[in-house]
C-alpha cells in the first residue's frame, strides 16, 4: 500500500525499484502522464494524447487508467479491464504505453502516482497532461499545489473549458509559472512549478454524452423488447 497524505518522494515502505509496472523508460526520455478514467476513451482523449506527444516534443505518453474517480460516482464507472482494452484499441503505436498502476498501487490520487512513478524512474522527465475540463476543477483534487511544485504541468483545450480553465483558482495561484505556447517543447526540462496551456482544434466528443447515449439506448431496447 502507498501512503496517500502529503507529497513524500517514496513509497511508504518497500523499494520503487522493486515495484512491477509492465513497462520499460529509461534516463532522458520525456515522458506525458495522461491519467483518467477514460469511461470510455474516446477521440478527444486520443486527440490530447497525440497533441501532448507532438507539441511537447515527448517519447511516450503513458495512459494512466485509474480504477476509479474519487470524485464521480463509483457506480458510474465501468469495469477497469474493460475501460483498459478500449484504450489499447485507441492509444494505438509505439510511443503509447496503457497502464492500470493505480490498482497495483492502491493508490487513487494523482498526487501519489507521480511520485510513485518519480522514484522509480529517477531521470526521466515526466510531465502531466490533461484538459482545460480538468483545469477548471483543478484546485479539487488532492494535493494539487504539490503536484504544480512536483511536475510541469501542460493543459490542452477542451471544449466549453478555456475561460474556465484559464480562470481558474489553480491558474490564479500559478500565473507566474505558466510558459508561452512557443516553450512548449522546453516544458518537460523546466523545473517546476511550470504549466502550459495549448490551443488545438477542439472535439466535442466527452465520455459523458457517450454513456448517456448509451443508457438511452439500453432504455429503448428494453422498452422495444
């Protein structure tokens, strides 16, 4: 079990080194930390991943899927492996790495996998991705001034999510530490706090509309039936 309170740069007992993780990065590599549930993937989390690994200038991006949100509804989300194989059917290519580390972990806060991830591979330069969506709710998750201080951050348009984003309490309190979009590709070497927020042709696809419209259609079958 690894110890889910404040940043600590270890696991609370046992050696990183020793942790399985199914995976190979190595010394230098610039590494995104895309993390989410992903319930279901679909082509706007494909479109921020391959966005994040072009314009951040990255080796891998490596797709966190988290057991469970702490902030949505555990009933909500669908079976881990089933949300893993979607995202191995959409994270397609080399420079894409699908892992479940959260559940190995027992962790289920970011704050606590990056550091997880930050002991076992001392070199690499990680960097966290996600949307403006996430942005503008930032300031709820766990631990999240430790994360601004721990690793750069890079944040991708989202549909519906710019101003409230950019705006946002966590925006506010690191305005200081944002980068211009031309820095982009010196983002993962910067030393933290650093955050960059990237324009990019907006998709309006959201896991949310995609359940919804699935739901609907299980009702109509059932009704139909």
């Amino acid at each position: 079990m690894w110890f889910a309170g404040p940043l600590r740069r270890v696991p609370e007992s046992g050696r990183p080194q020793a942790l399985k993780v199914g995976f190979t990065l190595t010394p230098g590599m610039r590494v995104g930390l895309y993390g989410g549930s992903f319930n279901p993937v679909h082509d706007g989390h494909v479109q921020v991943a391959r966005t994040a690994l072009t314009r951040l200038g990255l080796d891998r991006v490596l797709w966190l899927v988290t057991p469970g949100n702490p902030l949505k509804a555990k009933q909500s989300a669908a079976d881990l492996d089933e949300r893993m194989d979607g995202v191995r059917r959409a994270a397609t290519g080399p420079s894409m790495i699908v892992s479940s580390l959260e559940a190995s972990t027992g962790s289920a806060f970011s704050v606590d996998t990056i550091r997880v991830l930050q002991a076992r591979y001392p070199g690499v330069h990680f960097v966290w991705i996600m949307g403006a969506d996430n942005l503008a709710g930032f300031h709820r998750w766990r631990g999240w001034p430790d994360i601004m201080r721990t690793i750069p951050v890079a944040i991708l348009a989202r549909p519906g999510s710019v101003l409230t984003g950019l705006f946002s309490p966590a925006a506010r309190r690191f305005a200081h530490a944002r980068l211009r979009v031309g820095q982009a590709k010196l983002l993962a070497l910067k030393g933290p706090p650093a955050w960059i927020y990237l324009p990019m042709p907006l998709n309006s696809q959201s896991s949310t509309a995609i359940r919804a419209g699935r739901s609907q259609a299980r009702s109509r079958g059932r009704v139909g039936g």
